[in-house]
C-alpha cells in the first residue's frame, strides 16, 4: 500500500468515526480560555524517557500554565491508527490544545486536520508533524543532535583505530520519525568529509524500525557477520538502541573496544557510559521542552502573541510550509561532564547512576 494511499485511509477514517457521534464537537477557540488539555505521546518502546521524563515533566508545566486545568493523558504505543483514534477521543471530549508527540511524523496529519476542522490548535512535541496546517513545534534542535554525535566520532576516531581500519556502522533511528532524518543529516554533516576522504569507511547503514533494541541488535549482528567484525565505530542514534548494539558486541568480544553513540542520556546509557562500554550520549533536558511547551500553551490560554516565544524560529514541513518553532539545545555528554549535566539538573541521581561501580568512578562515584 502506498503511504499516500495509507494517508487517505486515516484521513477518511477520522472523519466518519463513530466516536465523534456522526457530527463535529463544537469549535475551539483556537485555544484561547482553554482549560482542557490532550496529551498525546507517542510510545515507550524507543526510550524511557517518554513515561519517565516527558509524561510528568509536560502535565508539571501544563498545569502550570493553566489554573485547574483538564488534562486527558494518552499514549498511543507504538501504533500510529490507535494515536489518531486517541486524538478523536480528546476533540470529542472537548479538549482545546492538543500537545502531541507523533508516533508516525505523516500520519499524524490526520490529527492537525481534524483539529483545525475545530479551531484546535496542535503542538507538535518533540516530533514534527507533517502537516502544513501545524500551529507549532516545541523540540531540541535535532539537527544539532546529529552533529554532536559526528563530531564526536571526529573527535575520538583515531583511538579505534585497528590495523589502518576504521570502519563505520550507522545504525540510524526510524524513518517514520523526522527527527531521525534530521540525527542522520546531521551526523552525516560531521561525518561526510572523513568518509569522502577515506579516513573512515562507511561499511553499512540502515534505519531502524520503531526504534527498538531488538532490531538494532540483529542489524548490528548482521553486520558484523558481513565484516568479520572488523568494525571500529558504531553510530548509533538513541541509548535504547545502543544496548542492542552492545548486546551484540558482547557476543563477539568487542564491547568496549567500538566506539558507540548514543542519546537521550537514558539511565541505562550513562550506566553504560560508565562501564565503558557506550561513549558518549545527548542530552535533551525534557523540564526545558516541557517548559517550552507549558509557556505556549499558557499563550495560548491567555490569547496573548507567541512570537516573542518562538523568535522566529520556524521548522520546515515536507510540503514547504514553515512552522513556528521553539527549538531548545541539546548537549553532548560523556565521562567527563555527567556530574555537571544530567546530575546537576537531577534528570538522574547519584544512587542510581554510581550503583554497583567502585568508589571514585568517573569521579562522581
């Protein structure tokens, strides 16, 4: 089936759902007075930081915007029709602002269109629809997160370097999520001029489907077959699927000896980190996103200007339209700035991070 065949279908589907009662909720006020709110994420396969970090730290600054606020929490797990239907659920429940982190960045249209049919405006959380009716984008700068990662593999190459070898397996995120297209532009915006010269060799590179660990290992285990696991530096977009790749260098003897990216600086990926056996990750601190998106949506509420929030920053959808933006700094973390980052904003504890290392670990153990 096609994808704009499959698009069709969900924007059909939308429209004569039976959840709607057969005619349309009564029109927002493009969110002005709004005091129900829909959260929709999108699953809980790709990291933890969904349920973990995001759910909480959005409801936080939700009802922080807005005083006795309604929110209707959702999460779509990982399965794009059930999202929409969630998102059917909320406009007929009356809900006024939609805050949706998409699970499919295209099929998720189907929910700006029938928001707009109401006067509901949509923020894209984290995931950019594509849609050129968005109203807003709340995220990190994702192209940036894709740069940090390349330009720390341009930065430590050399130490992996075995017998004149440094080959590279890149072993990206989804591509039915944008901001995976957007961590492999920019990884391959630092990495391009070392491939183009021969200092590095790019032996195989997929995306991964969904995101998942169990995916990344076996393209990791396929690809070390294939080269006789002569491999020097994993790419790898998101901690989640980095375990996977670990998992897989286990097998074989080489955890600790390939260089592996990672991102989202998850529990599991600093522990890693730690271990030696990841080197670096990105951190995305979700309070700052949430923030982001709480001071919108108290805009919102209010009916006051938001361009002094997005600045005009704008995000560009595949059909060229250009989206008010709030795009946040993401940060490149390794050994050296843990404690400076991920414990000194309490995103992590101590106790839980420096659990069964030795004392002196990285020097905040």
């Amino acid at each position: 089936m096609s994808l704009c065949l499959l698009i069709s279908i969900v924007l059909t589907a939308c429209d004569s759902s039976p959840s709607m009662g057969g005619a349309p909720a009564p029109a927002a006020n493009g969110g002005k007075g709004c005091t129900k709110v829909g959260i929709l994420l999108p699953e809980t396969t790709s990291s933890v930081r969904w349920e973990t970090n995001d759910h909480p730290a959005l409801v936080q600054a939700v009802k922080a915007a807005i005083p006795n606020v309604e929110i209707d929490y959702k999460n779509g797990q990982d399965n794009e029709i059930t999202q929409i239907s969630q998102a059917e659920a909320d406009l007929a429940n009356g809900d006024c602002i939609l805050i949706v982190a998409p699970h499919d960045s295209v099929t998720a249209a189907a929910i700006v269109t029938k928001a707009k049919a109401q006067n509901v405006p949509v923020i894209a959380y984290d995931r950019l629809i594509q849609s050129k009716d968005l109203d807003y984008y709340v995220s990190f700068n994702n192209l940036r997160v894709g740069q940090l990662q390349g330009e720390y593999i341009a930065q430590h190459y050399q130490e992996y370097a075995k017998d004149g070898s440094i080959n590279l397996a890149i072993i990206s995120g989804s591509q039915t999520d944008n901001n995976a297209l957007l961590f492999s532009q920019g990884a391959h915006e630092a990495l391009d001029p070392l491939l183009a010269n021969g200092t590095l060799k790019n032996i195989a590179e997929t995306f991964t489907p969904d995101w998942t660990t169990t995916n990344a290992q076996a393209e990791m285990e396929a690809m070390l077959a294939e080269q006789q696991n002569n491999i020097q530096i994993a790419y790898v977009a998101n901690d989640g699927m980095a375990s996977g790749v670990i998992t897989a260098l286990k097998t074989v003897g080489l955890n600790g000896k390939v260089l592996v990216t990672g991102q989202d600086a998850t529990l599991a990926g600093i522990r890693a980190i730690l271990a030696g056996q990841q080197n670096m990750t990105v951190y995305k601190p979700t309070t700052s996103e949430a923030q982001s998106t709480g001071a919108l949506v108290k805009a919102l509420y209010s009916g006051a200007e938001t361009t002094n929030l997005t600045h005009n920053q704008v995000t560009t959808t595949y059909d060229g339209a250009e989206i008010p933006s709030i795009l946040d700094a993401p940060i490149s973390i390794d050994r050296g700035n843990i404690a400076s980052t991920v414990l000194a904003d309490h995103y992590l504890e101590k106790k839980d991070i420096c659990a069964g290392f030795p004392a002196g670990t990285a020097g905040i153990c």
